[in-house]
C-alpha cells in the first residue's frame, strides 16, 4: 500500500533535478502536490488499481506568466500491472482573476517523464491550447512535486 501510494504521489503532479527545458519549450518551472485521498483495489496478482484526488500549485520560472501561483485540484488513476504503472488524470487551476484552465495528463509505465494538455476553460483560457511534459522529482509522505516545460503560445 505504501509503496502504491508512493507511485501515485510521484505520477499525480499535472509540474527536484535540474529544470530541463527542450527546443520548442517557451515556458517553464515547478509544481508541488498534496494528496487528498486514494484508494487502491486490489485486482489480484500483484495488480492495482489507484483512484487519488490531489491539491496543486504551479509555479512558473515567468513570474509574469498569467500560469504561475496557480492552483487547483486533480483527480486521476494509476494502474499497476506486471509491476509497471501508468497513470492519468484532470486537473483544474484557478489564476488570480478567478478564470480556470483545465489540462489533462498522463504518465505512461516506465516513462521519466508525463505529457500535459490544456482541454479549455473560462475567461482569458477559453481557446487556450498549451502542452507540455513534466518530470516528478520527490515524494514525501502526502507531498511530492517536479519541474515542467512547453509551449505556452
């Protein structure tokens, strides 16, 4: 159980090794996560089944990025079979005018890095249309946190 809880604390953060950032990367920085809840089914040998919900905030290298001191909430999966475990999920961030992002995620097994999507919102993020990667880089009891990057044009 520990050790599943682990896992989705790591694969659940949406954004520490040194940031790393690619070609077509125009924004960057850090995200730091707290568990609200999971609950792991166990589905028979060895296999599980993670449902988690988490509380975010994102913290962008731009200070002046209209992403950073965002936060929200997540909910996602992590799925655990032949002792691999992938994961994805939604979350939602509020920035300091009250309007949401929304981003999808997902982690597959055995990968360094997850891939994110903004899938819409209010206000200044309607047609919004970023992505990126992130990196989980600690975890830590209910808290676990990492660096992102992407494009954010």
């Amino acid at each position: 159980m520990k050790t599943v809880t682990t896992i989705v604390l790591s694969l659940s953060t949406a954004c520490v090794w040194i940031p790393q950032t690619f070609a077509a990367d125009n924004c960057s920085g850090y995200f730091v996560d707290v568990s609200q809840s999971s609950e792991v089914i166990d589905l028979g040998n060895g296999n599980t089944l993670a449902v988690f919900k988490s509380t975010n905030i994102n913290i962008s290298d731009d200070k002046t990025s209209p992403i950073h001191m965002t936060s929200g909430d997540c909910a996602g999966t992590a799925l655990t079979t032949g002792g691999k475990t992938s994961a994805s999920g939604r979350c939602s961030r509020k920035d300091t005018n009250g309007d949401t992002y929304n981003f999808e995620w997902s982690f597959p097994a055995g990968a360094e890095k997850g891939t994110w999507n903004f899938v819409g919102g209010t206000g200044k993020w309607v047609n919004a249309k970023w992505s990126g990667w992130y990196q989980p880089t600690m975890a830590s009891g209910k808290a676990s946190g990492g660096i992102w990057g992407g494009n954010c044009k």
